[in-house]
C-alpha cells in the first residue's frame, strides 16, 4: 500500500522526479493508482485536471468570511489576485444534486511556499504548497454525504503567498451536469450573483375595480436585519416602497418612484419626464436616484427594529395633463402615528394603482452569503370608491439569478396568517418559481382615517 503523499514526500522523489525517460511508464501507473486510491499528492507533484472537470470560477461564487478584516474584500470578477494574509479565509459554494466523492483543484500560482487549509463537510485538510508550482493544484479527495450545498471553506493556517486565484476546478462521482454555482460573468452575473436571488410576492387583487391604496405589514424576524438587505412592502408598477438595512448604524424608509425614461443615469432624463417631488415629511431626504434605472428618491433614516411589526400605506390616483400622484406613509409602533415619507409626480402616466408586489432583496455582494427572512401580513386594498378589500393570495417569483439556477437557495410561502420570503445563505430547498400561496385570515381590517393622513 502506497503510503499517502500529503506530508512526505519520499515515495514521489523516487519515483516522479526521475528524468529518465525509461521511467516514463512506471511514473505514469504511479500516478495513476495513487489517483485512483484518492490519497492526497504535495502540490509539487502536479495532478493533471482530468478531462471532463468542471470550473467553478472564484470571481462569484467565492466569499470572504471574515470580511471585516479592515473592510477588506478581495474577491473581483478575476478571482483574488493575490492573497497573502492569514488572517482572512474564504468560502466557496456550489450546490451538488447527488451523493459522492468530490475531487478538487485550485487555479492559483504559489508565488512563495504556502500551508493551504480545506474544509469541506467537517472534514479539514492542510496542503502543502511549493513555490514555483504551475496551476492547477490538486487538493484532495472529500466525501459528500448528502445531496444539496456544499461549502468550500479555506485558508492558510501558516504563510500563504498565493497569486491569480481564479478557479476551483471539481470531479468526482458527487458531480454531474446538474451541478448549480455562478457559471460565468456574462451579463455581470458575478456581481448579482454575489448579491444573491431576490423573490417576489405577486399579490393577486380580489376586485377588478380601480385600487387607490395598497396596505401592508413587515416584520423582520430577529437576525435577519442584515446590512445590505431591503424588504420592500409596497411595490407597484411606477416604483417600490419598503425599508432597508444600510449600514451597522444606519437603516432608512425608503419610497422611489422611477421615471418613465429609461436610462441608469437620471442627468438624461428629459424634463418632461422627471419625477416631481410635491411634498415630503420632517426629516425625509428627497431626491433622485439611478444605477438600476433612475427616478425620484425619497427616504426616512429611522432605527427600525427587527421583530417589531411596521405598516406601510400607498396611493396612486391619476391627474391632470397626463400626470399619476404616488404618497406614501410609515407606521412605527415606537411613534404610535403615521408619518408622511414623500409624495411623486410621474409625467407620463394616468394610472390608478397596480402591480401590488413585495420582495426581499440583498444590495450589497459582500452580503450575499447571509440567509435572510422576512413577513408580510395583513394585506388590503382600497378601491376608488373608499371599498376594502383583503388580498389572500401571492405568486411567488425570483429574479433572472434565480431562474438560470445559479442561485438556488430561495424559498417562500405562508404560515401563521403571513406571507414570508426566505433567501441567502445557501439552504438546501427551494421553492418553485410560479408557486401560488394563500394565508388564512382574520379579517383585520387596518383603521385608519384618510383624511387625517399627514
């Protein structure tokens, strides 16, 4: 028995360092059987990656873990182009359809003698790394004993001195063509793919009549208030209006309505087609907003707390010279009032309210690793005719990352008389994209006086 080769190196010296090339075939059933035994070689003894092995590329599927480590982020499009810190570690998702034994190469230089660190299902490896190594780097053999995520953690437990990570490359009987990670960069998909899988609630309205107001309630449990994340309430068709996460000490109301020019930059947008700020409340800052197309932007800064229950009011109505007027309201339990957030102008437009929606999204790709949950309860609608009418059903969707299945930790449905959006953090099911929910109900009907509305 062949003893393994990942701490001694003895057997190799004598056997693959020979450069005579009468030794060629011994060197090769060496190499061979000690692949087919899945005992580990020093990376100075390069394993060809076999034919048929997949690259997961680093640039977005790869986290580091410890980011705060000066607010550093190293992770780009291009993988880490040098990493030389033990103090930071990584991890590195894919998502596996079966049982098996996963084989794993990394795509990097050993710019200076390095201790690599691996831990994959509780199982740790420490490889030692040469300098002057060409890539890819044989890592190891890990046993997957169960179908569904699995996390590539790794760091250096000693001087690491490693350049131009770019990939991971996978093989083994755990791998196959249903195999789920961020798989290119083409349409920026490393960056949204870091973000993560946003999910929507549809919610399907009970009336045909024209809706004046859209009502609804958001409580984040506690530890879901992660940084980057935005639980958007009242969505519709002109723009969106929720709260977010927007830094340790920094959480906003945030109401926007987009402009019916389309562009991400709002110095194009036409006069005639800028949103109109009419009014907004004390402390609200307003203005304009792009990136992801652009419009009128108005938020509250306001120390939300997760677990506590918040209400959130819209109306839409049409006017004149072709014109629709949105305003929106917060309800806190900490002020026990409504607060005016801003009222919009959009050109163009001669619309009642429509598109009813809730979503759950993360902004920030740094944050993309962390799982989030949100609740949305108590839905209504009140027609132009001042009729309420309670909202019991939602389709749920996802964003392209979700639908082309290189995210697919998202989840929704109903429990406890509530919706709820469940995404990030690489959980093992998933919820169908088209999945129709119904929440039981009370028939709570919210109260509150319009004409007494700030």
């Amino acid at each position: 028995m062949i003893k393994t080769m990942k701490y001694t190196c003895a057997i190799q010296r004598k056997e693959y360092d020979v450069c005579s090339s009468c030794l060629q075939m011994k060197q090769f059933i060496f190499l061979f059987f000690m692949l087919v035994a899945g005992t580990m070689l020093p990376a100075k003894a390069q394993l060809a990656t076999p034919t048929g092995t997949i690259d997961v590329p680093v640039g977005g599927n790869t986290w580091q873990l410890n980011h705060d480590v000066e607010n550093i982020d190293q992770i780009t499009p291009e993988g880490i182009a040098r990493w030389t810190r033990v103090d930071q570690y990584f991890g590195t998702y894919i998502r596996l359809a079966k049982r098996g034994t996963l084989r794993l190469w990394l795509n990097a230089t050993v710019a200076n003698r390095s201790n690599l660190v691996v831990r994959i299902g509780g199982i740790k490896k420490e490889i030692a790394l040469e300098s002057g190594n060409k890539k890819p780097l044989y890592l190891g053999e890990w046993p997957i004993r169960d179908s569904g995520y699995v996390a590539i953690e790794w760091g250096a437990k000693q001087y690491v001195d490693l350049r131009h990570i770019t990939s991971f490359g996978i093989a083994g009987s755990a791998i196959d063509e249903h195999v789920h990670f961020v798989k290119s960069n083409e349409g920026n998909f490393f960056y949204w793919g870091r973000r993560g899988p946003s999910t929507h609630l549809n919610y399907q309205i009970p009336t045909d009549n024209d809706i004046a107001y859209y009502y609804n309630e958001i409580t984040v449990p506690v530890g879901s208030d992660i940084i980057g994340s935005y639980f958007m309430a009242n969505g519709f068709s002109g723009g969106y209006f929720g709260m977010q996460v927007n830094a340790a000490n920094e959480r906003r109301i945030l109401f926007s309505v987009w402009s019916p020019f389309q562009t991400d930059n709002p110095k194009e947008i036409p006069e005639d087609h800028r949103i109109k700020l009419l009014k907004k409340g004390h402390g609200v800052y307003g203005g304009e907003f792009g990136g992801e197309g652009s419009g009128g932007q108005s938020y509250l800064k306001f120390n939300w707390k997760a677990g506590n229950t918040y209400k959130f009011l819209l109306k839409g109505e049409p006017v004149a010279n072709n014109y629709t007027n949105y305003t929106a309201w917060f309800f806190a339990p900490e002020v026990n009032r409504w607060e005016l957030i801003a009222s919009f102008s959009r050109p163009q437009t001669h619309s009642w309210l429509k598109g009813f929606h809730s979503f759950l999204e993360n902004f920030s790709p740094k944050q993309g690793i962390y799982e989030r949950e949100v609740y949305f309860g108590n839905q209504w609608v009140v027609d132009k005719r001042g009729e309420w009418h309670e909202v019991r059903k939602a389709k749920f969707s996802a964003d392209n990352t979700a639908r082309v299945g290189y995210r697919m930790d998202y989840s929704g449905g109903s429990k406890n008389e509530k919706f709820y959006l469940h995404n990030f953090g690489f959980f093992d099911r998933y919820t169908p994209i088209g999945s129709v929910f119904e929440r039981s109900t009370k028939n709570k009907k919210p109260s509150i006086d319009f004409d007494q509305l700030p």
